[in-house]
C-alpha cells in the first residue's frame, strides 16, 4: 500500500518523530567497528573543507547516539591555532551558545546530559558542524525534534556556513520541510555525496 503523504503540521510532526526514532535506531544498532569505517571518509571530506584560514572558528558536537565522532577534527583545529566550540544549551525554546573547548578540559554534563564546556566563555563559529538525524536532496535536516539548531541559524547574523554529516543510509525522500526548517549550506556523507547549496 502506498503511504499517504502527511499534509498537516501535526500530521508531519508525527511522521518525523516515526522517522527520527527509527534512524537512531539503525544508527545505533551499526557495529562500532563498521561506524568508524564508514566515518572515515566523512571526516576526510570535512578535513578539506574546514581551514582555519576560512574558518577560524569551528562549531561542533559531542557524539551522542551512534553520531559520527569528531572529537579529533576538533583536536586537530585547536592545534592548528583554531577556536572551537561547543553547543550548549542555556534554555528551552532558544538558540544554543557555542562555549569554547580546549582538549584535555574537564567537560560537565549539560541539556540531555550532553557533555559541555565547564565555563562559560562564547565565541561565534565561522562554520558550524551539524549532526543529520535524516535529511533530504534540498539539504533539510532531520534533528532531534528540539528545534534548537533552527532557532540558532535563524538568529545568527551572519550565519556561519554550515555543514550537515550523516551516514548515507539516514537520507530520506523529502523531510517536509516547513518554513522554520532552514537548509544545510553543503551535506556530506561516506559516499560522497555533496549537496552544496554554491555546487
């Protein structure tokens, strides 16, 4: 039987919460061995894409939930004289903060007991890495349900270019995308697959 598209808003919140639960659990099911495989070539692409010449200041994430780990990109950007920071949370329905990172820093528990930064010290990422629970060929992302990063894209001014990484297998036919949803600039995935909103 063909599923039937869902047209309203509640009808498409519904269907992303089935998508988005049935994702991370694939996501989180793959051996941990083949996960690293398959990130590898991700973490290569984004290594080329991201200098501190262009992008002095990294945005990025702390793995949760079968993610894909950049813990050494970031280590790696720090040691070429870059900043780093990490999203953190101050309150419900708001922009997240980037708290700058430094390797070997003591991280606290924060929102949803993700690790952050133990002070509060914000700097502006110039690119911003962002976790794909899903996404589609218009660079859509499907997140956590929180809103958070929509909410941070749409205050920032400039926005910073951002990134979208997930494994190949989370791309869907079409997110639904409504008008709070703001698309990736560029999406990358171990089959190199490049959606650049500049291609």
């Amino acid at each position: 039987m063909k599923e039937v598209p869902p047209s309203s808003w509640a009808e498409i919140k519904a269907w992303r919460k089935e998508k988005r639960q049935a994702l991370i659990a694939h996501r989180m099911a793959r051996d941990p061995a083949d996960r690293k495989r398959l990130s590898e070539p991700v973490i290569a692409s984004l290594r080329s894409s991201i200098n501190i010449t262009r992008f002095p200041v990294l945005g990025v994430y702390w793995p949760i939930r079968g993610e894909i780990d950049l813990r050494e990109l970031a280590r790696r950007h720090f040691e070429d004289g870059g900043t780093v920071g990490l999203p953190v949370v101050v309150r419900d329905a708001a922009p997240v903060e980037f708290w700058r990172w430094r390797p070997g820093v003591a991280l606290k528990r924060g929102h949803w007991n993700i690790p952050v930064p133990p002070e509060r010290d914000v700097v502006t990422p110039d690119v911003l890495v962002v976790p794909l629970v899903g996404f589609d060929s218009g660079r859509y992302r499907l997140g956590y349900g929180g809103g958070f990063y929509d909410r941070t894209l749409a205050a920032a001014a400039p926005p910073p270019y951002t990134i979208g990484i997930a494994f190949a297998d989370a791309e869907l036919p079409t997110i639904y995308p409504q008008p709070h949803d703001i698309p990736m600039d560029l999406i990358l995935t171990e089959r190199s697959l490049v959606l650049d909103s500049l291609a």
